[in-house]
C-alpha cells in the first residue's frame, strides 16, 4: 500500500523522526529481525510534544504487517508505545531488501473530540485534516536485519 496515492504534495509532510508536534523513537528507521516463516515485532514510541490533545494514525502495507494500536488520541506531554508485527514471510528477500514504510500521521483535536475517543472516525477526521492543510507525517523506512546483526 502506497501512501503516496493519500497523501496530498499540499499537506504538511515530514520526513524525519521530529515534527512540531510529535517525536518517535526508533527515529531513522523501523528495525525487524527477519527470519523466514516466523512472525516479528518491535516497539514503537510516539511522544506527544504538545500542549494540546493530538489524534495519531498508523499506515502500513496491511498485507505484511499489523499495528497495534494503529490510531488514537494522546493527551498533552505524553507517550503512547505501539506493536508494530511483520507477519510471517515464506521467503527472505532479495539482499534483505525491503521498500516498505511506516506513516505516522497526526493532527490537534478538541477536548470535545477527544472525549468521544471511541467514536471518532479516524478516516474521516484525516481526510479532514488532509484537505485543511493540517496534517504531519512522520515517515520511518522499515529495514530488515539477520538475527546475527
């Protein structure tokens, strides 16, 4: 899945680990140990750098990889760890390359919003979000290493 297709050139696209409003860590790239026909998984961290209460959404090629949690809100000055799993691949991939990315973007929202956490359509609010210009995404490239890196 391309981000590229949802992404506006308009909208306010990041490319590295720090925007205004959130920090991630790793930083410079998503890191899984791969091995062939066995599921992997690494931690993410999100740091909401804002006074303000944020909503995140996770993108990510679906078909390889699942995300936990993939969209919510974070209050002000906080920090939200997520799952991200490489599903179980049959075949190692040419010289472990890997094209893949991962796309955190994030925007304000109200307290109003926020407390309907639950309820919030995050496909709607995004592409709200996309159109008025006030969207970040933070890209991070998924690398793969051998168990012995």
């Amino acid at each position: 899945m391309s981000l590229a297709s949802n992404v506006s050139n308009d909208a306010t696209v990041q490319r590295s680990c720090d925007t205004n409003i959130i920090s991630v860590h790793p930083s410079l790239e998503l890191r899984f140990v791969f091995e062939p026909r066995k599921e992997t998984s690494c931690c993410l961290q999100i740091m909401n750098k804002t006074n303000s209460i944020i909503a995140f959404n996770i993108k990510i090629n679906q078909n390889k990889y699942s995300v936990r949690p993939s969209q919510g809100t974070m209050p002000p000055c906080s920090c939200r760890y997520v799952i991200v799993k490489l599903q179980a691949q049959e075949a190692v991939p040419p010289n472990m390359r890997c094209h893949d990315m991962l796309f955190v973007q994030n925007t304000g929202i109200t307290q109003d919003l926020a407390s309907r956490d639950g309820e919030i359509d995050y496909l709607e609010l995004f592409e709200k979000a996309m159109a008025d210009k006030v969207v970040d995404v933070v890209r991070l490239p998924i690398v793969y290493v051998t168990p012995e890196q």
